[in-house]
C-alpha cells in the first residue's frame, strides 16, 4: 500500500498484481471459525486497491507454485517457506504478464514495484538477496523498492526520472514504526497486519501437517483441497495408515461437511460433537478407534458408551456403539 501510494504521488499510474498460490492466510480461517466473526473479512490486497483507487489484476498461479515449493533453489525458511524463490517466481510472472513487450504496447507498464523493506523479512529481505531477486526474475534495475530506494543503487525509473528518488525512503530492518508514521502522513488510519505474514508456509503447525501428508501418501504433491483442509481442525495420526481432521466448533464442521463426497465422515449422533474426516485407507479397526477419539472431543466424552455415525462418499453409512477414548489413551505424537 505504502509503497504503492509512494510512486503514484509522483504522477505514475499503477496497477497492483495479487497472486493466489493456495496458501494464503487471508480471510480462509478468518469466514469460517466463529472465534474469528469479529476480525474483518476481507482480502487485504482487494481492500488496498479500493483505498488506492487502483485496479486489481488478481491471478491463480496455484500448479505454477508447485515448482516453488517443491524445489526451491534457495532452500527453505524457518519452516516450509521457500521465500526467495517464492519473491523471485511472483516479480518474475509479473514482468512476463506485464512487461512483455506486446503488452507494455498496449498498457504501456515501465516497471516494478514491491514494497520490500531491507532487512525487514530474514529469508528474502536482505540487503544481499536484494539484487537476487532483480537478477533472477529478469525485472533486473526495473525493480523498484520505493520504501528503501535510498539505501539501493538507482534504478532504471530513477536514472530515466520517471520517479524522483529523492522522494523516496530509506526504511530498514524489522521495525515497522516509520512505515506506520509514513501511512498516517499520507491519511491512512487503517493497514494490513504489518508482522507474522499472509502465508501459511511461515507457520510451524502448517508446514508439519504438510509434511505429514506428504509421508503419509509417498509423494511430495497436493491438491488445493488438500492445502486448504490443512487449514482446518484438529488433525491426528493415529497411525500410517489413516488421519483424523476433527472440527472444532461449529463453523469448521460446517466447512468439512463440504468435503463428504471425497471422504469417510464420522460424528456422534447420541451426544453433541465435532464432525471427522478420515483421510487415508481405515481398517474396521482403524474406524473403531476413530469414534472413540471423536466421541472424546464430544459432549459424551464421560458417557459409558457413545453412538457414532459413519457416513460414506456414496451415501451408504452405518451406526455403531463405543466407549470414548480417554485422554491418558490419546498420545501426543498422534497430534500432527
């Protein structure tokens, strides 16, 4: 938004490019956990857009980014996150959608913008992984960093005078107070979460349960219903075989019963509780235990013994009787 705002106080016309790989965090969880109803819904770069004024270009890269993630050149973050490559594939696909030279013929676009902040991301924002991404993504000096320009060599829209860099900033490191100051001198009360990212790759418990999948089915791919239930529930490994994904309240049990077509369902049908669905190939016995560890995240949890209801993909089901499973009985190692 900043950085954005930035060059189009200087007179350039811009356009913003939203790229959907499957694993953002923006507004997924947020719609449907009731925990959640008071943080607003909404896109954070559609917002921006309206509040800029600008056109949004929004695009699926979702079986492009399956390269990024699988085989990133640069190695991983913390976690699952391929950053730089991940910068360097997003300008890269920007410069080929809008830099190509029968499109700037016909829209006229010069170059890029990001607002990248030297030392403000440990894996891609670097001041040694900046001309990286420029290389790498062939934008080369028509990669633009309004908010710490001044602390880079010029680029191209700097030499030509297309932007005055004088104008520019020179932001640096993880603090984002000056970026917070800049947004309310130029009018903005309102801002995406600055810290903590947009992706779920960043995060531990995601990027575990990622991983699990891929043991568990011998292959490192995925589908987007695949990422998305990573989203969602409690997910529990009771052995190599077969998952649990457990609601946990209302509104995620209303999102997995989206997905019965695709997998066998359970939910206890004498006592309240969550709806589960098994992923993978369950034994009789493997479905026993399922609605033991069901009934134990449900209102019959102290019940001697506990209805469940199996449904199946084809709408055949049936009901059985057990005892829910103690929590001494439920390991820890089986929460993914």
């Amino acid at each position: 938004m900043l950085a954005a705002r930035v060059v189009m106080d200087q007179g350039v016309i811009v356009e913003g490019v939203n790229f959907f790989t499957g694993f953002c965090v923006e507004g997924h969880t947020h719609a449907i956990r009731q925990k959640d109803r008071a943080k607003p819904k909404r896109n954070n770069a559609l917002w921006v857009a309206e509040q800029l004024g600008i056109k949004l270009h929004i695009i699926d890269v979702i079986e492009e980014y399956k390269d990024v993630l699988l085989n990133p050149k640069h190695g991983y973050g913390s976690n699952m996150n391929p950053c730089l490559d991940c910068k360097v594939f997003m300008v890269k696909k920007a410069c080929e959608l809008f830099m190509s030279d029968s499109f700037m013929e016909a829209h006229g676009f010069d170059f890029v913008i990001t607002g990248e902040v030297i030392g403000q991301r440990p894996k891609s924002q670097r001041r040694e992984t900046m001309p990286v991404i420029a290389r790498e993504s062939g934008a080369d000096d028509r990669l633009l960093r309004p908010l710490c320009a001044k602390l880079l060599p010029p680029t191209l829209p700097e030499r030509q005078g297309w932007v005055d860099r004088e104008a520019l900033h020179g932001f640096h490191g993880r603090n984002r107070k000056p970026q917070m100051a800049l947004a309310r001198k130029l009018g903005f009360s309102d801002w995406a979460q600055p810290a903590g990212g947009c992706c779920f790759l960043t995060d531990e418990k995601y990027s575990d349960k990622l991983v699990d999948l891929w043991e568990a089915r011998g292959t490192r791919d995925y589908e987007l219903d695949d990422i998305m239930l990573l989203k969602v529930g409690r997910h529990v490994r009771p052995n190599e075989r077969f998952k649990l994904i457990i609601g946990r309240e209302a509104g995620e049990n209303e999102f997995l019963s989206g997905y019965k077509y695709r997998y066998l369902a359970l939910h206890t049908s004498s006592h309240r509780g969550p709806l589960c669905l098994i992923d993978g190939a369950a034994t009789a016995q493997d479905i026993e235990l399922a609605g033991r560890i069901v009934a134990r995240y449900g209102q019959g949890r102290t019940a001697t013994t506990v209805t469940v209801t199996l449904e199946r993909p084809d709408g055949t089901g049936e009901t059985f009787e057990t005892t829910p499973l103690p929590a001494n009985e439920l390991p820890e190692s089986w929460h993914v």
